[in-house]
C-alpha cells in the first residue's frame, strides 16, 4: 500500500511547531493536567502479552485523515470503531489525537478507553512531558514517542516519564541512526515507521531493512503501509513481532475479518 507524496518537506516541522504552541497552553494548567494523570484508572499492559502470544499482535488505529492520504473517513464513531477491532483481535487500539492534521482529539481516546477493554496508545507528537501526563489523564496505557523530533535527552526524560507513570512507550524509527537513538534511550517497545514523514513515501523494505538493527529482547512493530495478511506476512518474515495498521483497516468493508487474518499470521522470532 502506497501513500500519496506529499511534496511539502516541511510539513513536519509545522505539525511540531503547532504542538509547541499547544505544550504552552497546557503548562498554564499544568496542575490540573498532573491531578487528572493521578486520577487515571491503572494502565493496562501489552508488553507481556505481545511476548507470550506466537502470533502478530495488531495494533488498530481510530483515524479520520492524514496528509499523505487527506480524508479516510471524518465521520467514524470511534467507539464502534474500536469495538470491531477488537472483536477480530486487535491486540490494542492506537488513537490519533491529533486535531489539525488528522482529526482526532483526546475526547476520542478518552471515549475508546471507557468504552473497550484493550489497552489504547495515545498516537500523536508529543515533545514535552506535559502531554505525557495528559495522555495519562485521558487513559493512555501507551504514548507514541517519535525519534525524529525528539533530542536525546528529551527522549530519554519522556519514556522515564512514561514508564513512571506505568504506561509503555513505542518508540518510532525510520533509520538506523533513529533505531540506535531508541535503544539508547531505553526501549523495550520500538516501532519501524516505513513512512517517511517528511514526504509521507511508504515503503516495507524499511522494516526489512533496520529489523536487523533491533535486539531480540525489543519488541519490534512495523507501521504504515500494511493492507494485507499477506503485509503483515512479509514484516513478520523480517521479525516484527506486531503491526500497527490505521488506513486499511479504517478503509476495510469488513474490518474483524481483515484484523483476524493479519492476527492469524505465525511471528517468526528470526531477525537479521
């Protein structure tokens, strides 16, 4: 599965200067966004799960749009939505919280997480650890920690935070410099992104290219671009031990019956 170019380069600066923006109206409520963290019902895990099962764990993303793919479906309830997901088995639901440019919002987090029984990833870019603690608040038992915008130090600090707060943090690579960055900040949970965001260009042979690079105590998921069984074949051939899949699945006429084929793929436990 192909995604369209973007031909803008910067539109992922623009999206990162928009969460800055964002970050400095949360730090005016900073208290109120750490009070809601505490209150938070316990986290639910997927590691263990993801390491015990044979199978592809799939990752289920609630996605209206995108750059690259402009609108998918801005109409979808999300609770229903990921009530489908995991009816076919998705091993989590990722949620785009991202409202400019994908439509989403932590309402729709907060909803699926009330309204399900699956742990949910808060999908968005997140560069300050505020919104780690926000994630928290509205239910997050994961937080998408993407290498590319992100310094070393700042990248170690969020998944401190992250782990601290009891929630996982998957990490998002798209070369080897980002893998190494990833392991060396601490993950246990590192996704291949065979986006590049800076054209939104979608190509598989990335996780085929830089599974190798990741240790077999780290969890390995593949994202973008997985349409199939056959795709999730493909990735897990390469060792990835989980898929996260969003416009597919999204785009699907029979969404349990596409994420219980691609849960139904055997993982390999063979990199490299």
């Amino acid at each position: 599965m192909t995604d369209p170019v973007v031909t803008d380069p910067g539109i992922l600066e623009r999206i990162v200067a928009g969460k800055s923006a964002e970050v400095e109206a949360l730090r005016a409520v900073r208290a109120d966004v750490f009070r809601a963290a505490g209150d938070a019902p316990a986290p639910r895990q997927v590691l263990r799960p993801m390491r015990r099962s044979g199978r592809v764990g799939v990752i289920a993303e609630v996605k209206r749009r995108s750059p690259g793919a402009g609108d998918i479906d801005t109409g979808l309830d999300p609770v229903a939505l990921a009530g489908e997901y995991a009816q076919g088995g998705a091993l989590a639901i990722s949620v785009l919280t991202d409202s400019r440019w994908f439509g989403g919002s932590l309402d729709d987090l907060r909803a699926v997480r009330a309204g399900g029984s699956v742990a949910v990833l808060r999908k968005d870019f997140v560069v300050d650890p505020v919104q780690v603690a926000e994630a928290r608040g509205a239910g997050a038992d994961l937080v998408l920690l993407i290498v590319r915008i992100l310094d070393p130090v700042l990248l170690r600090d969020l998944r401190a935070m992250t782990h601290d707060m009891g929630m996982t943090a998957l990490f998002e690579a798209h070369d080897e410099w980002e893998v190494e960055a990833a392991l060396e900040a601490g993950a246990s949970l590192l996704g291949v992104n065979n986006r590049d965001l800076t054209v939104f260009r979608t190509d598989l042979a990335v996780t085929e290219r830089l599974a190798k690079y990741v240790p077999g105590e780290v969890l390995l998921v593949s994202e973008s671009g997985i349409a199939s069984a056959a795709d999730v074949a493909r990735v897990a051939d390469a060792g990835a031990d989980a898929v996260l899949v969003g416009e597919a699945l999204v785009r699907s006429g029979d969404r349990r019956a596409l994420i219980a084929a691609m849960a139904g793929v055997r993982r390999t436990g063979v990199r490299g």
